[in-house]
C-alpha cells in the first residue's frame, strides 16, 4: 500500500469508528458522553504518524481519534464505551479517560497540559531522546494551569510539542467570543516558538509536524504547532449551535478525507472503505458480544 493510501486508511479507521458511535450512541449501548473528532482526523495522523515508540501521547476529552492514530484497537475502546472488562481501562475509564501504553488522556481541560510538562520532565532526565505530544483545544486557552505550564516547560525546556487544534469553537462559544489577540503570541511570550497551519489537509499538517517532532527531539526544546482545523460534527452528542448551512459548508470544503481521498483511484478509495468498514463493524460487533 502506497503512503497516501496508508494515511487515507488510518484517517478512515477514525471515521468509521466515531460514526458508527454516534450512529449507535442513543441506543443506550454505551454509557456516559462522547466526543468526536469528525473533520479533524488528518491532525491525528498526520502527527502522530511521525513518533516513535517510547513517545509519550497526552490527549484530552476529544481523544478517540488520536488513541486509533496511535495504534489503538478499535474493539478494545468501543468496549470501554460500553463499560465493559475487556475495555482500554476495565470499563472504567469511558470516553474521556484512556491509558495504553504511553497513551493517556483526560476530560480535565488543562490539566493535560500540566500532566505532560511532568511527563516531559521525565523523559528528558532519561535522557533517551523520547519526547511528549500532547494535544489541546482553543477552549482550553481559558485555564490558568496552561500558562502556569508552559511557564515551566519553557524554563525547563522541556522535549514537548504542544499541538492546539483550534477548530473556532468551544463547546457553542465561537472563539472569536473567547480569545483575545493572536493565538500564537500566548506561547511565544514564554519562548515557545508556535508554527502555524491553517488546513484540512493531510498532506500539508504531516511535514510540518514531522519538522517540529523533530525539532523537539534533537534539540530537546518545546514547540507549538497550531492547527486551525474544522469540527464537523457536535461538541458532544448533539449540541451544536452552529447554522447548518456552516456546517454543511465546512463539510463540502474542510473533509479531511475528501481532500485527501481525490488523490486516489476510485478503486483504490471503494477497497479501503469496504475494508475498513468491515474491520469497524466487526469491532463493535465482538465488543457488544463481549460478557460483562
């Protein structure tokens, strides 16, 4: 399989995965809340498919997507949805709150932040050069941990890439209601230097991260990559505030895997989604058969 085939399929893996979730949702087969990450899947793989495999991965509430570019099983988080044993965490974790690995995440905003400056500390006292990702959103701007954090990530200089995906949009706040001045200019006062994209696009999100996780790992510094990306489905489960004919703009101009699937034959596209597809509802299908 060629690369853009490759990364087609992992963006797909993710789609596949939450809209048989949402489809699923009011069903009552999973407990608690869930949040997607529909529109900003080539984030998760165009980052993540540059670590290796002692990288620490920091994720927040909206984490399932970044757990599946990490290489995470499909059957085993739709089982933790369901609180089920067998699940990523026993069941008792949900949707927010996942650990394999050197994957973890919280629905705590900020505390991610302040969790992987320590985690980061801990690696560069190993000294074996593995560096921590951590993704935030633009809601998350609102907390007092982030700047206490990068106060010391930046003192500390710690191996951290801090990526913010700003997808405009906290919960139903519009972030032009919420954040004041340049996004950029709020880790650069602390000497980060913040890369900024503005792009749906797989293709140009992965060399530039590839660039800064490198940046990271040999000079052993933080950076911040800033994706200014598109939600396409709720916040939650379905509380969007947002027109529909925005919504339904963004999904014809801002689709991740419609812009990185024109790149494909048509055939080649058919086989991976009949394949994927398949895998997805195999999944689901041995998690709700699961005993619990």
């Amino acid at each position: 399989m060629n690369r853009n085939a490759e990364l087609f399929q992992k963006m797909l893996t993710i789609r596949s995965f939450e809209t048989l979730l949402l489809e699923k949702f009011s069903t009552g087969i999973f407990t608690g809340t869930t949040h997607t990450s529909l529109g900003q899947e080539a984030n998760a793989v165009g980052v993540l498919s540059h670590i290796q495999e002692n990288d620490v991965v920091v994720s927040n509430h909206r984490c399932h997507g970044h757990f599946l570019a990490y290489g995470g099983d499909p059957l085993a988080l739709y089982a933790e949805l369901m609180g089920k044993p067998d699940g990523v965490c026993g069941g008792v974790g949900g949707s927010q709150h996942l650990h394999w690995r050197n994957f973890y995440s919280s629905g705590l905003q900020g505390g991610t932040v302040a969790m992987a400056a320590g985690m980061a500390m801990a690696e560069k006292r190993k000294g074996d050069k593995a560096i921590v990702i951590d993704f935030m959103g633009d809601g998350t701007l609102g907390e007092g941990i982030v700047y206490e954090s990068l106060n010391m990530i930046s003192l500390w200089q710690l191996p951290i890439l801090i990526v913010l995906e700003n997808n405009h949009i906290a919960q139903t706040t519009p972030a032009e209601l919420a954040i004041a001045g340049d996004i950029s200019q709020r880790f650069e006062a602390f000497g980060i230097p913040a890369a900024r994209i503005d792009s749906s696009d797989i293709l140009e999100i992965s060399p530039l991260a590839e660039a800064l996780i490198g940046r990271v790992r040999n000079e052993s510094r933080p950076q911040a990559l800033i994706i200014d990306t598109a939600r396409l489905g709720t916040h939650s489960k379905g509380d969007d505030t947002r027109p529909g004919e925005v919504v339904e703009a963004l999904w014809q101009e801002r689709d991740p895997l419609t812009i990185h699937g024109s790149r494909l034959s048509e055939g080649v596209r058919s086989s991976i989604t009949i394949k994927i597809e398949a895998y997805i509802q195999a999944a689901f299908t041995r998690a709700l058969g699961k005993e619990d």
